[in-house]
C-alpha cells in the first residue's frame, strides 16, 4: 500500500469519528498539543481531554483494522 492511501485511509477513519473525538486527536496528534494544552484549546477538564483520547484511539484502530480487512477481501 501506497503512503498517499495510508494518509488518506487515516484521514477518512479520523473524519469518521465523532466530533469531540475527532478534536481531541486533531489536537493532540495532528496539532502536537499537550493534554494540558489540548484542554485549554477545547475548554475541557483535563480527565476529559485524556478519557476522549483513549476512547477515541480505541475507536480509530476498530476502523482501521476494518478498513484493511475491507481491502483485502475485495483486492
């Protein structure tokens, strides 16, 4: 598989995710924040920042792994 597939294979899963899941990885990730800086940005507690985090890598990998599983039954 191609980089440019992998990057857009994770953009379409990030864009897929829930709103307040999708900032939290926007932030922490694409933007490098802190957790600390992340929930200043977004005005959340920090226990929030962290636990939207997990749930939303957790979510991310399920949709991932999905979407390879797709590829190769049908490739």
């Amino acid at each position: 598989m191609l980089a440019a597939e992998r990057r857009a294979g994770l953009l379409a899963a990030v864009n897929a995710l829930p709103d307040k899941e999708r900032q939290v990885l926007v932030c922490r990730y694409f933007l490098d924040l802190s957790e600390a800086g992340t929930a200043q940005v977004l005005g959340w507690p920090l226990g929030s920042v962290k636990s939207r985090a997990s749930r939303a890598l957790n979510r991310l990998r399920g949709l991932l792994v999905a979407g390879q599983q797709n590829r190769v039954s049908s490739g």
